[in-house]
C-alpha cells in the first residue's frame, strides 16, 4: 500500500463567494456562475435514464479497464489524505445537512429529483447521482459505482488501521464496488471539533494498479464538495433559523 498524495487545507466555510477582491476573481466568479448554469441545464435534460444512455459506451469501457485495474492488483490499495481545517461550522451542522439530504433523497421522486438539483448535483460539477449508483470522474473517466455507508468494523484492515477514535469524535466509512460488485473503493472519514470551527481527516483508496491520477482528483474532489457542502449547510441552517 502507497499513499500517493497527502493535503492540509483552510476553508472559510462562511466567507461568501460573491465577495470577490479583485476583478479577476470577480471573473472567475461569473465564468463559474456560467459553467454552474451550463452544467445544471444540461443534468435536468438527461436525467436518470437519458444521462445512463448518452454515457453507455464511456461507462463500459471504463468499467472493463477499472475491473482489470481491481483483479490485477492482488487487493492492494493505494490511498491518498486530504485534511481540511474548516472554519465557521461544526461537524454536528454539515453532517445534520448531510443526514437530511440522503433521507429526501430516499424520498417520492419528484422531492428525489429536486434534492438532486439542489444540493447533491450543485456541491460537485462530476456529480452525475442516479437512482442505481453514483456516477463520478475517477482517473479522468466516468466511472458507475454502488457507494454505500460501512460499518468501521466491516472494513478491511488495512483501512481500520488509520482509525483514530481517541482524537476524532465521529468517524464513517463506506465502500464502492463496481457494477459487478468488485471492490473498488473505499473511504473513510473523521470529524472533530476546534475551537473555530472543525477538522475532518478524509481518506481514499483506490486498488494499487489504478494511475496515481485516480487518488490525485479524488482529493481535488474533496475539497470542492466539501467546502461547498459547508457552505450549504450554513445557508440551510440560516433559513431554518
């Protein structure tokens, strides 16, 4: 097991992001802005069954080479860390949000779709969610996965191992085989408290004869759904309120 890439980040999870410093951040807002809209349209118009469909052909062929990846590594698995040091929020808040998100999700399907729209599609632009798994970039290729929560217990050893229940207060974890149900992926994630805010040490294996470039963008993903996953949950408290 080799850890290809290990991160310490700062996020403001209440600094706005339409308080640009400068002309151009205020740029690189618009064109984000922009993108978001782009990417938003596009996801109401192929959903559920037309985006499985226009994503077929890529879906196979990343399914062949990541099975080929998985059997061929011998059940090693490579990893990667990023730690976020967030600040403006605790861990109660973000997972509260999170909880509320999966139980509207498992909802009627119209509440379904408009959860998917609102929240899980708007923290990551590589989110493609669907009812029969998740589609994400992985390696620079969309890849179909069953994610699903796992007991820590569950997990293989390797990954119990980066347990550390005595410094964080809540700990998750969960896998995310191929369609065929081959182990692909697995996580785990720690939350903790500080005194501005909170901490969460997030891991990611992939098995050992995947590209480095799979860990690589998982952390990058990360960050982006994390850091906006924080900031939604602020905005969701602040209306609740």
């Amino acid at each position: 097991m080799k850890l290809i890439q290990s991160k310490t980040m700062v996020i403001h999870a209440n600094k706005l992001m339409n308080q640009p410093h400068n002309d151009d951040e205020q740029i690189d807002l618009w064109e984000l802005t922009a993108a978001n809209r782009a990417v938003t349209n596009l996801r109401k118009l192929l959903y559920e069954d037309k985006m499985l469909a226009l994503l077929k052909n890529e879906l196979a062929e990343s399914f062949t080479l990541n099975k080929k990846y998985a059997d061929t590594s011998d059940n090693d698995f490579n990893y990667g860390q990023l730690i976020l040091q967030i600040e403006g929020i605790t861990s109660e808040i973000l997972i509260e949000s999170v909880t509320k998100l999966m139980n509207a999700v498992k909802g009627s399907t119209n509440q379904a779709r408009d959860m998917m729209f609102e929240q899980t599609f708007v923290v990551h632009p590589e989110h493609y969610a669907l009812g029969g798994g998740n589609i994400e970039t992985m390696g620079g290729h969309p890849v179909l996965t069953k994610p699903m929560p796992t007991p820590i217990n569950m997990m293989p050893k390797f990954i119990r191992q980066f347990v550390d229940d005595t410094q964080y207060a809540i700990v998750t974890a969960g896998s995310g085989p191929l369609q065929d149900d081959t182990p692909f992926t697995y996580v785990l994630q720690q939350y903790k408290n500080t005194d501005n805010g909170m901490e969460t040490n997030l891991m990611i294996w992939y098995p050992a004869n995947c590209p480095d470039n799979y860990v690589e963008e998982h952390i990058e993903h990360y960050a982006v759904e994390f850091r906006n996953g924080c900031r939604m949950a602020l905005q969701r408290q602040s209306q609740s309120e």
